[in-house]
C-alpha cells in the first residue's frame, strides 16, 4: 500500500501535467497558401483564427489574421512564421493548402506534401487545391457573410458534389497517387475573380501536377469525365440536345453508379466503363410534354450520348498529359500478368486502347408530370 | 446484551428474590439517578403488597391505567375471592387485562424491558415479574419519502419507530415466510435492529452471512442503519457502496422479494438491503410501476447521466488543454473565444468550479430553510454570471459544470460515487491528459469488476454476463417477460405464463 501510494505520488509528481498546452496558447491554422516571393523564394501564407473573448466590449476586429513569411525552403517557412506569432503555429485544424501554379514551378509539391503526412498535428485529409494567381490573394478574399475565408471555401470545396464540376483532392489521395502507378495528381482550381465591388472565390475545374511541375488545367467536361471515370462523380447536370440538335434539354443527375474496368479482348486491352445513372429532366425546351414514352429513346440516347462525349474528353486529355485517370495503375492490378509483360511500353499501349461503354439510363418520375410548365 | 456492567454490589443479586421490598430496594439502587423512572406500590385487593415498575414517557399510561392499575386495586378490591397463593398466575389470567403478559425473573432483562417502554409488575412473595406490553411513545407518523419522490405508485416511507416499520412490511408482504429477526446491538444503546427477508426466497446462504456479521458487530451504540452498513460491508474503502438504501416499504419489499435480505434499526427511517447490484442503483420504484418502454428510455438516460457527470469535467480539460484535434473545427472557434482572455489555465479553472460545485451543493443541503434563496442567489449569480462576464472562467465551463450538477442530481443513489469519481477523473486527466483519462476508466472497470458484495458479482448482470437478467438494466423488459428472479440471487421462478384473453382472438 505505502508502495503503491508512493508510486502514484511519484509518478504524478514527475508527469507534471505532460502534454499540456492550452487552447489560449497555439495559434490554431485554418488554411495555408504557397507562393512565391519577389525573390523567388517560398512565401507561406498562414491564415490563423483570431478569437475575440466573448465578454469584451472592444470588439477584437476581423475573427481571423494572417501570418506571412519567407525563406528558402517550404519547411522554413513554416517554422519562421512562428516568429511572427506570439504562440506555436498548431495544424490540426488547417483544412486547406493552396498552391499558387508558380510555387508548383519552382519549388515543387511534392516535400509540402510529405510535411503534412508526417507532421504530427497536421492532417492527411487537409483538401489541396491549385491557383494559376496568387494563393494569399484566395486567403485574403472577402465573403459576403463576413466569415473565416478558410472555412467559406472548405464549404465550397465540400458541396462540390452538387455540380462535380471540380475535383475534391487530399494530401492523402496525393500520397496514394505517388504510392501507385499514376504519374500526375488532379487537384482542385480555385480561382478568385475580381470584381468592381470585392471579388468572387470560384471552384471549378482541375489542375495537373506533376510532382515538380505544374502541367494544365481540365476544363469542365475533362473534370467531369475524369469524375466519371474515377467514380467520384456526384450529382451534376448533362445537357443535351434532340431532335438533330434543335431541341435542348437539361438532365439532372440524382443518382450513379459507375465502374472502369480493363479487359482483355482476344488479346487486345480494352477499357469498359459501364454506368448506371439515375435522375430526372428538369428542363425541357420542348412544348411538348414526355408523356409519350415513344419519344424516350432519343432522350436516354442524347444523355447517354453526353456522358461519353465528357468521359472522352478526359481521355483525349489524358492521351495528351499522361495518364492521370490511373488507368495503368487499374491494369496493374486487375490484370496483373498482362502489366508485367507490358509495363515497358505502357506508354505506346494504353492510348491504342479502346474503350467501350455501357451507360444505362433511367428518367425519373418523368409520367407524373402532365405538362412542363 | 444487557447492562453488562453492574454498579455497586446489589447486582450481584441476578435474580428477583421473593421479597417484595428487597427487589425494590435493588432496583432503586440501579436506577437511582433517574428521574423518569416511575415505582408505584399498591396493595392488591387491599391485603398484598405489589408495585409497578416504568419509564414515564416511553410507555401508554391509559394502558396502564385501564389494564394493570384498575383491575388490580378496584376490580381485585370488589372481587370476593382472591387466593393466597401463587396469586401470580391469578392475576395474570383473571384480573390484568393488557394483551401481551410475559413472566421474567432475571433483573437486568426487568430492567431492559422497562426502558423500552414496558411496564413490570412485582407481586410480594414472588421471585418473578409480569412484563405488560405498554408501549407507547411520540413518534413521527407515516409520511410521503423526502428523498426517493416519485410520481406513481405508494407514497409512504419508513419511520423511526421499527414496530411501525416492520408493520408496512407486513401490509405489502402478507404471507407467513415473511421473517422479521431481532438482535440487540450497542453494549450501551442496545438498539434493537431486525432483518427481514422472504424464507424459502432468500438463499439460505445468504441469510446465515448476514445473521453471522450482524452478531459479529461490537460496538457501543447504533444510532441509523448507516451503522451497520458500515460494519457489514467487505469493501470499506471502495468508492462504490455495496449495500442499497431505501426509506420506501414498497422498495424493501420488491427487494426482499427478489431474494435480499432487508436490515431495519429502530430510530432509523431507512431499512439497507444486500447484496447490492450496480444496475441497482439505476433502478427506481417508479420503473415498475410505469410502462416498460418508456422506463428503458429513463434507465438509459440514468446511466448516460451518470457517466457525463462523472467524465464532463475530465472530457473538457481534455479538449481545451490536450487533444484540441478531437473539437470539430467550428466548435473549436467557439471554444477558443470563450478561452481567450481567461487568466487561469483550464484545468485551474475546472478545479475550482468542480470545488465551488460540491460548496454550494453542501450549503444547500445544511443551511437552515430560511436562508436557502441566499444560497440560490449567490451560487447562481455570483458565480456563474459575474465569472464569466469578469472574464474569470469561460462560458463553456460554466454550461460543463452545470450539466455536470445536474446530471449528478438524476441518480441520487450515486451522487457520492459520482463526486468521488469525478475528482479521480479530473486528476488523473489533468496530468495526463487522455492517456490519463483511459487510465482512469480501466482502473474503475477493473475495480468494479473485482467487487463481490455477500459474494454476488456488483456488475451483474454485465459482468458475469446473465442474459436472463439483462431484461431488467439498462433495458427493463414487460413485467411478465422477466419471468425470474435475478440469477445471483437464486434466480427463482416469479411469473407463469402471460395472462390470455378469454375474448377470442384478443391479446390481453
């Protein structure tokens, strides 16, 4: 017992509260933006919360600051911007980091991203994105709402789903990417438009990165054909047209499912992406109505028609860039032997292979409505 | 048992010798100094000399009256026959007319009797006493429970008195296995104290360890069954009472039904049961008495009440001064503006609200009624309000604190072990953090894992796990589902088949 009892004694004695750092004494980061300096070295630009006690009658100002600072390498800035804050800089909370295309340049990505998977409070699900413009400029924009810019653009990030006009990209998806056969990895385009009154934070799109360089951008029909191959597609739109392209009408995606699967054909590599997509047209130029289920064919036709025309899009793109779908890496493991016979001259092999489709579509709930209003 | 230590030299006389003025004399001695102690002579029937012996205030004087004096010096004076010898047996069986005669010669036993409140009659010429029942003394009546309130169901509660006591038992259990024991405790009180329990209910085991550690128990005086639960229990330095504690007659006899062993001590309003269960502590008269589905929703948030109180406090200083990752981020702004600008360190804070908690909580419950909106006020005003605004604490504490309060209060049968927990949370986090707080709880599993009350696992029916008994613990199954009795106390059957309708087709 008196053993035990001096056990304790000691040991709570000598632990002395371990570990223990109070929330008043970390800088909490929200966001992170690389460019590059004036002289060409890397500028880290860190957004920190800036919290106001809640009972004083001076109002603390702007609910977040930012720190900026300089140096040679991504790691030293990191560390320098310490001293310009009177607490430690504290990541866990740091829900983005942004690369302006110039630090991609010169500096690379590929150390920021090694810094986020092994520093202990940083976290793998910190979303990256790239700007062809400045990344502090992004950081700095005003939301009409008056809130933490990190925070407005994470919900815009989050509710990509909505369109899947843009690409939803992680530190950890990027580590994967070097772990597997994929040369590139797509990231999110945030771009910021200026406007006479402020300026408008717009996500949309993809960037290229190749892990020193920066490669292109996707337009929208590449994003959303590589959402589509890659399964990551949401909900979105699809229009399309009928009747020999005088009609227009608006597709609305509710549901999908999706799959991309290398095959061997009589010895000839053949990708099949089939896909199971369920929604509802929502816009209809046409006066007449849908009820006359004659008429459907051309519709599912038309929609069907649209998926691949995005779907062909990323591959034509890829045909371009290299491969950033993956597709080497999905041979590399579904078709195993095939790859190791291969892997030499993937690159002469995979743009000759076809790629055949098997889109299902259905229309929704389209019966119930008499008439388009 | 009795009065062990005899003063002066006439208790070497143990018994009552045939003389009436010697007896007397010895009894006098005995009780010489008190001044509540009545010695009535009288002749019987004008020719024998008799004396009554008893403690004013302890005893029914109109039985007195109307039973023992009356009979013995009118009646006995206008009856023509009234014999000589072994005018004892006489009186006893034609003159006194009290319902409860004993005889006794031993003059300690006189004595214990008469301090109770019975009244002794010494006849000259006779070396034995009748003791006539004449209990009567102020007690409290029977009124609604102060501390287990309930919103259906019986609404009496236990006395001091323990012939009323054992009567309520009596009233809800009518039936002839129902045992009351006594035992005299205290070398000096000499407190009566009974157990109660169902024979052929109760295992048989039990009943003989309980018997056994209450005649084990020497101590000079008994004042509340707290005593004795005390004195009984295996685990005197575990945060976690082992024995259950009811002021209710129809908890004690639900319990006494299930197999426990009930503990009564006159002068004391709560009767203890044993062994306790854990789960016990969750469990309230009004769970039967209402519909199952909604009581398994109280006992869940019984036990979710339990466990916040407890953790609340820790699980702060855990997030605000360690793991600040496990905060959402939105909810981490908000921590951190309520934090900014405070001077003391979390765990600083925490320990100060958690000891100004339990101050206020003991104001409350010792300061006289009168003052008791002062306490109110302050607590409420001074420390909640004026802290914050003073910049002293944060807002988000001071909502911990008061959900610690008053999730505590939900479960009164556990407020002293939730205090005592909370506390060893509160330390073992605040120098270690999570790692501490993991400790913690695996200290308290394993402790509570180990206890073995009367040697029935506490944490049945969890751990051992008893399936049959889980209809009745976080969960409580319809009455006629829960077809047995809890397994570590025998597990006996208690409910047949469920009742069938004789309409056709119906489900009663």
């Amino acid at each position: 017992m008196k053993r035990a009892v001096l056990f304790l004694l000691i040991v709570f004695a000598l632990a002395g509260c371990y570990d223990r750092v109070d929330l008043n004494e970390v800088e909490i980061v929200v966001a992170m933006g690389l460019d590059v300096a004036e002289d060409g070295r890397v500028k880290a630009t860190v957004q920190v919360l800036n919290p106001s006690p809640a009972n004083s009658i001076v109002s603390g100002g702007e609910p977040f600051a930012k720190i900026e600072s300089v140096a040679d390498s991504f790691t030293e800035a990191v560390r320098k911007a310490n001293l310009y804050s009177p607490n430690r800089l504290y990541f866990a909370h740091n829900r983005l980091v942004i690369f302006s295309e110039d630090f991609v340049n010169t500096h690379g990505t590929h150390h920021v991203i090694d810094w986020i998977m092994r520093t202990d409070d940083a976290r793998e699900d910190t979303f990256i994105l790239i700007t062809s413009g400045k990344a502090s400029d992004i950081l700095a924009s005003k939301f009409p709402t008056g809130s933490i810019p990190a925070f407005e653009i994470t919900q815009i990030v989050l509710t990509n789903y909505v369109n899947s006009l843009a690409v939803v990209t992680t530190a950890f998806d990027y580590a994967k990417d070097r772990a597997s056969q994929i040369p590139m990895t797509v990231m999110g385009r945030v771009e910021q438009i200026k406007e006479e009154d402020g300026s408008l934070i717009v996500y949309k799109g993809a960037g290229l990165i190749h892990p020193h360089q920066f490669m292109d951008y996707l337009t929208e029909t590449e994003t959303k054909g590589y959402n589509w191959l890659t399964g990551r597609f949401g909900t979105g739109l699809i229009v399309a047209t009928v009747k020999g392209g005088s009609e227009k009408f608006t597709y609305e995606i509710v549901r999908n499912r999706t799959s991309l699967t290398p095959k061997l054909v009589d010895g000839q590599l053949t990708f099949v992406f089939s896909a199971e997509v369920t929604g509802r047209i929502t816009k209809l130029e046409s006066s007449k109505s849908l009820n006359d289920p004659f008429s459907w064919p051309e519709y599912l036709h038309a929609i069907e028609e649209g998926i691949k025309r995005e779907v062909r899009a990323a591959v034509d793109k890829a045909k371009e860039q290299g491969d950033f779908i993956g597709l080497g890496h999905l041979v590399m493991r579904r078709l195993p032997k095939f790859w190791r016979e291969n892997e030499a001259q993937w690159e002469q092999i995979w743009p000759e292979a076809p790629f055949v489709f098997d889109i299902k579509v259905e229309i929704n709930g389209v019966g119930k409505l008499i008439r388009f209003l | 048992m009795s009065v062990k230590e005899a003063k002066g030299p006439a208790l070497e006389q143990r018994n009552l010798t045939a003389d009436l003025d010697t007896n007397l004399k010895i009894i006098r001695e005995l009780l010489a100094e008190s001044n509540d102690v009545v010695i009535r002579e009288f002749l019987i029937a004008q020719k024998t000399k008799a004396a009554i012996l008893c403690v004013d205030g302890l005893l029914d004087k109109e039985v007195v009256q109307r039973n023992v004096l009356r009979p013995l010096i009118v009646d006995a004076a206008e009856t023509s026959f009234v014999p000589r010898y072994r005018l004892k047996d006489y009186v006893c069986k034609n003159l006194l007319t009290a319902e409860d005669i004993k005889e006794e010669k031993d003059i300690r036993e006189i004595l214990n009797k008469i301090l109770s409140g019975d009244t002794a009659l010494l006849i000259d010429k006779e070396d034995a006493a009748l003791i006539i029942a004449s209990r009567g003394f102020a007690t409290r009546s029977v009124t609604e429970p102060s501390s287990e309130a309930v919103v259906r169901g019986p609404r009496e509660s236990f006395t001091e008195s323990m012939r009323t006591n054992t009567s309520l038992i009596r009233r809800k259990i009518n039936n002839p296995d129902l045992v009351f024991e006594s035992f005299t405790l205290g070398s000096v009180t000499n407190t009566l104290v009974t157990i109660v329990y169902l024979k052929g209910i109760a295992k048989e085991d039990l009943v003989r360890e309980v018997k056994q550690r209450i005649r084990q128990i020497e101590i000079d005086g008994i004042f509340d069954t707290g005593y004795i639960e005390q004195l009984i229990e295996e685990h005197p330095y575990s945060p976690f009472a082992t024995t259950g504690y009811t002021e209710k007659p129809d908890v004690l006899a639900a319990r006494i039904l299930e197999g426990r062993v009930g503990i009564l001590v006159d002068g004391s309003p709560n009767a203890i049961t044993v062994p306790l269960l854990f789960i016990e502590k969750f469990q309230t008269a009004d769970d039967y008495y209402t519909r199952p589905l909604f009581t398994s929703l109280i006992r869940i948030i019984r036990i979710l009440s339990f466990t916040i109180s407890v953790i609340s406090p820790s699980l702060y200083i855990i997030l605000v001064s360690f793991q600040h990752e496990l905060l959402p981020t939105p909810l981490l702004v908000t921590f951190a503006n309520a934090v900014e600008g405070t001077p003391f360190p979390a765990v600083v804070e925490v320990g100060v609200m958690m000891f100004i908690l339990e101050i206020i909580r003991e104001a409350g419950v010792r300061m006289p009624r009168p003052i008791g909106p002062a306490v109110g006020i302050v607590g409420s005003l001074v420390m909640g309000e004026s802290a914050v605004s003073a910049g002293l604490i944060g807002q988000p504490l001071v909502i911990v604190i008061a959900l610690t309060a008053i999730t505590s209060y939900i479960v009164p049968t556990l407020y002293d072990e939730s205090a005592l927990l909370r506390i060893l949370f509160y330390v073992f986090t605040s120098f270690f953090g999570i790692i501490g707080f993991v400790t913690a709880t695996v200290l308290i599993v394993i402790h509570l894992a180990s206890l073995q009350p009367f040697g029935v696992p506490f944490m049945s029916p969890f751990m051992p796990f008893e399936g049959e008994d889980i209809k009745d613990s976080f969960l409580r199954a319809p009455l006629w589902l829960m077809k047995r009795r809890p397994q570590v106390l025998g597990g006996k059957k208690r409910f047949g088949e469920r009742p069938k309708s004789s309409i056709k087709g119906e489900d009663l």
